[in-house]
C-alpha cells in the first residue's frame, strides 16, 4: 500500500479531521544535518551522505521543501499517511495545496 507523505506547507492548509489521518514522521532541522556529518567524518567516513527513510538524499529533501541550501531548514516537518491508491489526480489535488517545492511524494506505489 502507498505512502503519501506530505510537507508542513500542505499539512497546515488542511482542515483538522483530514489532519487527523496524518502522522507526523520527522521534523529536519539545520543543526541535525551538520551534527550527522561531524559524527560520520569523526568516525572516518569521509564519504557520507546523508539519507533517511522518506528521503534518498539531502538534495531530495531540500527539493521537496524548494530549498536551495541546508540552512534554510527550519524545524521543517514531514507527515505521513497510507492510501489505497494515488492517481494522477490525486496528485494534482495536493499538488495545489503547495506554496514551495512540491511537498509531496508517494513511496510504494506501482
């Protein structure tokens, strides 16, 4: 079954039953990443990069949040929620709920 996930951006511009179905997942601050570089190259590996479990890379993320530099990170939230299906319209229904980046990504759909 699919994963939405969804940025604060668009979480924040539902009304609060549809809130209600979401999970928050992570919160991303600026201070997080330079903390997991610094443990990471400590422990030798010079050649880190970052990922998690709803993003593949950091530049994934700041393209969803539609930012140019880790610094702009701000507490930025992520929610998370499963669907039975997610159609093309679908994502243009959330699409339009999306001031900056995208703010949404579906993991596990076919």
């Amino acid at each position: 079954m699919p994963v939405l996930i969804i940025g604060w951006s668009v979480y924040d511009k539902l009304p609060d039953e549809e809130q209600k179905e979401f999970a928050l997942v992570e919160r991303y601050r600026t201070d997080y990443f330079y903390e997991c570089y610094e443990y990471e190259n400590a422990k030798g590996n010079k050649n880190y990069e970052w990922s998690d479990r709803c993003f593949n890379s950091q530049e994934e993320l700041l393209d969803f949040f539609g930012y140019e530099m880790i610094e702009d990170l701000n507490a930025d939230a992520v929610y998370a929620r499963r669907v039975e299906t997610f159609t093309d319209e679908d994502k243009k229904r959330w699409m339009k709920l999306s001031d900056a980046g995208n703010q949404i990504k579906v993991m596990g759909a076919n």
